[in-house]
C-alpha cells in the first residue's frame, strides 16, 4: 500500500481510504460525483506524493471538481479535513456558534492563488485574475473585468453521467451508448460440479484421484488427495421491454445488452406483444449493425406490452430447460402492461422459483412522485430482489451492483408475505 503523510507527518493514511473519505465527506456536503473519481484520486495520489498541503490539494482538487460551481464546497470541506476548520453545517442551529460567514474568512486560498491588494475581502478561491491578449494596462496589469479559471479534470462525458437517457440529444446517446458498452457487469459465483484437487482444509476426500495416485505406486496408498467444486460465475440473463413506453430508454438499455452478451456472455431477450431472443443478433461487434438487427428480428417493436404473456414463453421455452435455473435475471420494463395482474404474478411466482435473483430496472423509478401503482408493476415487485431506476448512466451503476450482489433473503423464500409461502417447498429452485 502506498501511504503518506498528511498534516506534518502526523497521521499516516492510505491513499484509498483518503480518497473514498474525502470523497464521501464530499458527496455528504451535497457535491455530486461518480465512484470513478475516487478512484482517479487514488491513483493520483500514488503519482503525485502529497506531503504539503498544496500539492494535496491541487491532486484532490483535479481529480474531484468538474464546474466551478463545486469549488465553494470544495474548498470548505477540504479546510475543514486538513486545515481543522470546522464545517458550518456542523453548528447549524447553534445559536453560541460563529456565523457561517465569518468562518468562511478563515479558508485558506488554493495554493499558487493570488489575492490583488485592492480588493477589500478575499477573493474565492474559484477565482482568478487571468490576462486577456490585447488589454493590458500601462502597469501591465491586467484591466479585462474578471474572468472565471476553472481548473478541473472535467471529462467530457462528466454531464452525461446524471442525465436522463430520454433527455440525450442523438449525438450525446450515441456517446452514452459507447459507455454503457463498456459497464462490466458480474454475477455471483456458484458451485459447479467440476472439481479441482485443493488442499485438506474445507475439502473432501476425492476418492478417484487417490486411487488413481495409489496406483501408480503399486497399489499404496502413500497419501490422500482432496478436491473441491470449482467456483463459475451464475448466468445472466436479459429480458428488455422494448414497447412503445420504453422507446426513449431502447437504445441504451440495447447497447448495455451487447457489452453484457460480449463480457460476460449474458442471454438477452426482448419482449413486447411477444418474446424474441437477441443474443445471437447481439453479439455483432459493430453497435449500429447489433442494433438494426435487433430490430428487424423483433418485429412488435414499440408495440404494446404482454407481459405475464412474454414471461411464460421464457418460462416454457428456455427458463425451464435450464436457461434460468440459478441465474440472475435482469427485466428492464416500466411495468405498463396490458396483461391482468393476475397473471403477471402468477408468471413471476413461476420465475421466483427458478432464478437465483430477480433484478428489475424501472426508469420511471427516477420520478419524484413515482409510486409502483401500474398493475403490472405493482404485482411483479414482491418477487423481485432488487429494484432500480437505471435511467441514466450513473444510475446504471446501482443495477450492477444489484446484479453482483448475493442473495438477499434466505434460499427458501424471504419468510414473509407472498414470496415466502410460494417458496415454501423450494422444490423448483436450483441453487
């Protein structure tokens, strides 16, 4: 581990666990950011050893700011962490507690950032006097009004990780769709019925391989091998809504289909008024022809919803022959559907006895006001094991997590409601 020292050499901390602090004392303070910037931060403290505060800060600050709107909170948190002041929202409501204006004073500019003399207060930290070519005085300072320096490691995809994929113009869905080829996703692991010769510790006794060692020592049996199952990820499976009420999300939610179909050689069905399977479609390298495909093999698309229908066809045709015993299933839907709810959860009663997990991804989640009050919807959500919004990029990072995640309730049901009693015999399963 690469670790520094911080305040004069008093404390010693790990670049990782500075970068995930100071990013989650950030993220409290209500500065937006993605996982991936603490990440930048750490290995860029691995680069750039911060044993002053000013190279720590311009390294923390590179790699955590993306707008000079975030540099007010930025700076304060960042006092507040190495220079022990104390953050005004700490004392709010204090009525002994120093005004939060007069604490503000007290932060100390960026490092390398200089104050002019005429200026009555200080200036923030956000700012600086820069030059403009052609207007400088005969003191050679610089008379231009003053213009806004932002120094950041603001990538140009930064603005896209927080917008809806229904509010992305052509050009910016068809840079989002490049990132979410790009989202690695991961299922569990099981245990598969291949072993491999282990030590004794956990294992058992494999009784094949020492015969077979026995043998080649004319029948003695000098020494005992042990084997254990070998561990393989647990299959993942899609099934996307591509309805009329899903088109602004179709596109996007297709081209997480094809990485997943890539990377982690996922199953990927579409549905609609009825079921087509895409992952033969879906494997083409290239994302248009991937995609064009995809829609010449679905020919309800943006059509209605079935449901309880598209499900059951799954269940028939693939679910049950093994293709979702112990897997990970994945419905990316709105929940509008035409079928009766009735038989919505009877199918996902069906479906609950087969997968391992059932996550759903719900971009109307991402509403304020949502409440999961469609008939579809609202029958479906007792089965299911986690549930996300997936509407924009960085919310997509919630889906993976769920995706990897363990089970989240006991291998017989969660023990109440109607998930427990329907999982009750746990005939069905297949761990």
């Amino acid at each position: 581990m690469t670790e520094y020292p911080l305040r004069n050499g008093l404390a010693h901390v790990d670049a990782a666990v500075l970068a995930v602090g100071l990013s989650t004392a950030l993220r409290r303070a209500g500065l937006p950011g993605s996982p991936d910037r603490a990440a930048w931060l750490a290995q860029a403290l691995r680069l750039v050893s911060p044993l002053a505060r000013e190279p720590l800060y311009w390294t923390c600050r590179v790699a955590l700011v993306s707008s000079h709107e975030q540099l007010p909170v930025f700076d304060a948190v960042f006092s507040a962490a190495f220079d022990g002041i104390p953050d005004p929202a700490d004392t709010r409501g204090d009525a002994n507690s120093p005004p939060a204006g007069r604490a503000a004073e007290h932060i100390r500019a960026a490092p390398g950032e200089r104050v002019p003399a005429h200026a009555g207060s200080r200036v923030p930290a956000s700012r600086t006097p820069v030059a403009t070519p052609g207007v400088e005085g005969g003191n050679g300072e610089s008379d231009a009004p003053w213009v806004e320096a932002i120094l950041a490691m603001a990538s140009p995809d930064e603005h896209l990780h927080e917008k809806s994929f229904a509010e992305l113009t052509p050009e910016e869905t068809a840079r989002v769709r490049q990132l979410v080829r790009r989202i690695m996703l991961a299922t569990p692991e099981r245990r598969s019925r291949r072993t491999r010769q282990s030590t004794r510790s956990g294992a058992k006794l494999d009784l094949r391989r020492t015969i077979r060692a026995a043998r080649r020592s004319g029948g003695d049996a000098s020494s005992l091998v042990y084997a254990r199952r070998r561990p393989r990820p647990r299959r993942l499976v899609f099934l996307c809504d591509v309805s009329g009420s899903m088109e602004p999300y179709t596109q996007v939610f297709l081209s997480l289909l094809q990485g997943a179909v890539a990377g982690a050689q996922a199953e990927a069905f579409v549905f609609s008024t009825r079921l087509t399977r895409l992952t033969r479609q879906l494997s083409n390298r290239n994302a248009d022809e991937a995609l064009a495909l995809g829609a010449a093999a679905a020919r309800d698309w943006a059509g209605g919803t079935r449901l309880a229908e598209s499900i059951q066809r799954f269940i028939d045709g693939h679910g049950r022959r093994g293709l979702a015993r112990g897997a990970v299933v994945v419905v990316l839907s709105d929940g509008w559907a035409q079928d009766a709810p009735e038989l919505v959860d009877a199918q996902m009663a069906r479906l609950r006895r087969l997968a391992f997990r059932i996550v759903w991804v719900n971009p109307r989640k991402a509403g304020t006001d949502f409440q999961p009050l469609a008939g579809g919807m609202a029958a479906a959500l007792p089965y299911c094991d986690a549930f996300v919004s997936g509407h924009n990029y960085a919310a997509l990072a919630e889906a993976a997590t769920a995706i990897r995640s363990q089970r989240s309730r006991p291998a017989r049901g969660r023990g109440n409601g109607r998930v427990g009693q329907l999982n009750r015999s746990g005939k069905d399963r297949h761990d």
